[in-house]
C-alpha cells in the first residue's frame, strides 16, 4: 500500500494526521475504514513496507505495535476504533 492521501470531505479537521499501519492487520484496516467514514484526511505509511515509516513510528510511539496514529503532533498508539474515537473527541473539544 505505501503512502496515500484520502481527500478530506467536509468539516473542520485537524491540519495533519498520519496513520502508521501494518498489511493484514485488522485493527489498522478498522482504523483506515473510521477515518474514511468521517471523511478525515489523512496519509497512511505502511510501516512493514516501508523501513523508514517503521523506525519513525517506533521513536514516536516507543513501540511496533500498530496502528499509530498522529494527530498534529499527538499521538495515540495501538488502538482500536473505540478507543480512537474518544482520542478524536477530545482532540475536537481542544480545538473549540
């Protein structure tokens, strides 16, 4: 997969997010399919493809477990869609 950018629908959203996934990981596919369903954009780096993505995602997150993802500079590591959706709730709440 490598890198690609989904186009952002509608809404306010966050300048920059970064999605760091593995290939037949289910929770980074969830992840991808969250963020596709709210119309976020954002650029995915598969981290088993790309070697550089994965040293990058282990010295922001302190670990290799995926997903990761970066939210203007923040991070929330190893997650799954419950647990990213309270993340982007308060990620939203900073902003207002």
């Amino acid at each position: 997969m490598g890198l690609r950018d989904v186009v952002e629908s509608s809404g306010r959203k966050p300048g920059k997010v970064r999605l760091f996934i593995k290939q037949r990981c289910g929770w980074c596919r969830e992840a991808e399919e969250w963020l596709d369903e709210r119309g976020v954009a954002y650029r995915a780096l598969d981290v088993t493809a790309d070697r550089a993505a994965r040293k990058e995602m282990v010295e922001l997150s302190g670990q290799t477990l995926a997903p990761v993802i970066e939210v203007d500079g923040r991070i929330l590591a190893d997650f799954d869609t419950g647990q990213l959706a309270e993340f982007w709730k308060q990620f939203e709440n900073d902003e207002r």
